[in-house]
C-alpha cells in the first residue's frame, strides 16, 4: 500500500508512525467520529513525543490528531467527548474505510 500521509522519503520517526497508512482525511479530521481510526493508532504508537515536537501543535495551529489527541486550532479538543465519540465510531471509521 501506498504511503498516503508522509512524503516519499519519511524521516525515520515517521516512517515508524501508526498512523503512516492512514488517509490524511483521518488525520486531519476535525471531528472524534471520523478521526477515530488515527486516535485508535496512536494509542500504540512508538513515536508520539516525536510526533508531537515535531507537529507543534499548539504554536502551529493544528488541525487533526497528534500524540494521541484530536487538537482543533491548536487546542486538544474535550478529552471526554473525544473518547465517547470514538467508543461510538461506527465500524467503517474504526477500520479507516468507508463502504
């Protein structure tokens, strides 16, 4: 499969990402919903910290999941919310596929 979120030479860290194929629709996803198959990869991921320092999210901004939070303009949406909607996340959004 295709890399679909990172450039054609990821740097090692990102290579190593759960999230690496994934769709950059889920993770950039601005809703738990459909950004539940990212949250659910970074659970288990091995690069979180690296993923977080070098996203920034808070100074850049950020849309979508980083380090195990969804973040919306660069705040971490309601950690709550964001694990009831993922624990409700139909079937097609726990497997990243639609259809």
């Amino acid at each position: 499969m295709e890399n679909l979120l990172f450039p054609i030479d990821p740097t090692p860290w990102q290579a190593a990402a759960a999230c690496a194929g994934l769709s950059p629709s889920v993770v950039f996803a601005r809703r738990a919903k459909e950004a539940a198959p990212a949250l659910r990869a970074c659970a288990g991921c091995p690069v979180r910290r690296q993923c977080e320092s070098a996203v920034a999210p808070a100074e850049s901004y950020f849309d979508g999941v980083c380090a195990g939070r969804l973040w919306r303009n660069g705040r971490p949406a309601d950690a709550a919310r964001v694990a009831k909607a993922v624990a409700l996340a139909p079937a097609f959004a726990r497997s990243g596929r639609r259809g």
